[in-house]
C-alpha cells in the first residue's frame, strides 16, 4: 500500500478542523461490517499511513502528530481496525515514523480508554525491497524491527511492498522465503503483497502454497483514475484464488477530492504531477462536483458511491476500501451503465476519457 496514498500535502494543513472530524460517525452497518482478510476480520475502510513522517513529498512535521492522534482515535471509535503503514514510510532521520507513530497512538489510545479497548486492531505492514535484503533472515530482521517500532509483539498482515523480478530477480525469491520465516515464527498472522502483477502474483501465490502458507491479500492502486487491465485481471487472480484485495488510493492522491484545481496546488513533487494531471481531469471533476452539490455530499463520499459515507480522508490519512466495497461500486459503474442514474451515468462516461493517467499505475511489477 502501497507506492501512492491520498494524503494531502502542506499548503493547506488543516483545511478542516479537528471540530468537523470530531462529530464523525460511520453509518452503522459499517461499523459492524467486517471483511475477512485470511484469519482476520478487518473493517470494510482501512487507514493508511504513507504521509505520517514523509517530509519530502507531503510536509510532515512532527507538530502534526497531536491532531493525527485524534483522527486516529476518531477511525477506531468509528469501527475502522485495520491500519496499514511501512517500514520506509518517513523520509531522512524520520526513516520508520509512520510505524513509530502507529504504535504510539494505539499504546495512548489503550491508556485513553483502557486494556481491551483496541483489541481488534490489524496492523498490516509493508517491508521494503531494499537492495540490501538480499537474505531470507535480513527480511526478517526488518519483520522483527517494524515489531520493535511499534512495541508489539505480532503484526496482522506482513506484506512484501513491491517485487523485484522486473530488476533484481535473484533477490525476488529470498524475500519470498523471508515472508515464509516470518509467518512460520509467528511474527505475523497472515502474509500479502503489494504492487503485484498478474504475472508474479500467480508466482508468489504458488510459490507460498507449496510452503503451506497461505497469501491473504494483494494491494492496488485502483480509483476511477487508474482501472486498466492489470487492475481487472489482479482482481480476478484474486476472486478466483481466494486472495483478498486491498484498493489503495481510491481517491487518486487527492486529485479527486476537489481540493486542488491548476491554480491550486500542493507543495513539492506533487504539485508538479497535478500540473500536468489536473487540467484534463475538468470534465469528471465538474461532474463529481455538481453530483456532490445536488446530493449535499463531498465529492469524497460521490466517489465511494453507493454507500454513501464519509471516508476517513484527511491531511495525514490514507483510505484504503476493500473489494466487496470499491468493486460493487465500479460493477454498478460501469457493467449496469444503462440501470444507472443520471447522475452516475454522467460519472462513467466522463470518466471515459481516460485522462493522462497512465503513469499513476505504471508502478505495478508484472
């Protein structure tokens, strides 16, 4: 989860106040629903966590963390439990403080509400590729140290963060092994992987298979702004192997939030790539945005139609929808056009132009 999030960047840091958050409720068919993700139950909506230390391209600052506090807490109290972060979020000397964060905003949540209150909470983390892991036991002394990060004793979701078999392919296979190890010594509950294709997510599922252990998940980047083929085909490996996957970015890194326009950018690198984006996004951002003033709704809650509910999307904040969720929404999108309303047919076919978005899914290995 992931090379790409929602997270805002610094210009605005806080275009809504803890006040709006703090009113926040989940419908409550979402606060009960759960997803099973191999022997764990998760929430139907994830948080993710990429901007939480990561000063380079979103603007952390460590004076943020008081108010990422509360919107953590407000996600938990919602009935959002799994949590996904990584072991290379945070840039420079911040190197693993989205970990360092997760760990200490659930230990003050526990002291907030007492022992017991977050024991339903999935940690699903990413390790890194790093050239470096070259061995099965490196990879998991990276397991082990994301553990010692957050001070907890087993992580939900150990996932591999990306493959190297289109670059590196003699290390692919020892951090297959290293997943193996890592489930094996009860370091974690259940393996996945991210930014997988097709190809190498068939390899990897029966590479594991054979090692008895199962591959629970795949993450990919999926949004109205990024469905091409490899996104379709991932999910039928995944529907017809039993993989859960995981959608990340369904809200396209913000762009389709309504909160940026050419003349309004976020600061450092991804002001440069909305440059270049945004203009040719108008006719699906328009539609998006009337849909939302006719319903009273953000263009947030538009993109995660038909279940109409405010997704956990802030400054510092990742959302992260499941596919019984995020693929209901592009069935009735796109397979039942002619069933639709006005509205959502205005949706699709906008969406038809295929803005010059190819290189927000260009990151997924074969």
């Amino acid at each position: 989860m992931a090379l790409s999030a929602l997270s805002l960047g610094p210009s605005n840091l806080n275009p809504f106040s803890y006040s709006i958050f703090k009113s926040l409720k989940l419908p409550p068919f979402l606060q009960t629903q759960k997803v099973k993700i191999g022997p764990l139950s998760v929430s139907p909506m994830g948080f993710g966590t990429w901007a939480w230390g990561n000063q380079l391209l979103w603007g952390y600052q460590e004076s943020m963390d008081n108010e990422l506090q509360q919107v953590f807490n407000i996600a938990l109290e919602n009935g959002v439990n799994l949590f996904d972060t990584a072991d290379s979020y945070g840039t420079g000397s911040l190197n693993g403080q989205s970990e360092k964060l997760l760990g200490r905003f659930i230990r003050n949540f526990r002291e907030q509400k007492g022992s017991g209150s977050d024991s339903d909470i999935v940690i699903a983390t990413k390790f890194a590729a790093y050239p470096w892991r070259l061995t099965p036991g490196q990879f998991v002394n990276a397991c082990r140290a994301s553990l010692e990060r957050m001070q907890i004793e087993q992580i939900g979701i150990g996932q591999l963060h990306w493959s190297t078999a289109n670059y590196a392919p003699f290390q692919e296979l020892a951090l297959w092994d290293g997943l193996v190890t890592m489930y094996d010594k009860g370091l974690v509950k259940a393996v996945g992987v991210s930014n997988y294709g097709p190809k190498q997510l068939l390899k990897i599922h029966d590479y594991l298979k054979k090692c008895g252990v199962p591959l629970c998940s795949a993450q990919v980047q999926f949004s109205l702004l990024s469905m091409g083929e490899d996104q379709l085909e991932i999910k039928s490996i995944c529907d017809s192997l039993g993989i859960q996957l995981i959608a990340y970015s369904p809200l396209g890194l913000g762009m389709l939030t309504g909160k940026y326009s050419p003349s309004t950018l976020p600061t450092g690198p991804r002001g440069l790539l909305f440059k270049q984006i945004l203009p040719g996004l108008d006719p699906l951002l328009s539609s998006l945005r009337d849909i939302a003033n006719k319903r009273r709704k953000t263009m947030s809650q538009v993109i995660s139609f038909p279940f109409t509910f405010v997704a956990f999307y802030y400054e510092f904040s990742i959302c992260y929808m499941l596919p019984w969720l995020f693929f209901m929404r592009l069935f009735i999108l796109v397979l039942c056009l002619d069933t639709l309303s006005e509205d959502t047919k205005k949706i699709t076919c906008t969406n038809k132009i295929k803005i010059a978005v190819a290189s927000l899914s260009g990151s997924i290995s074969e």
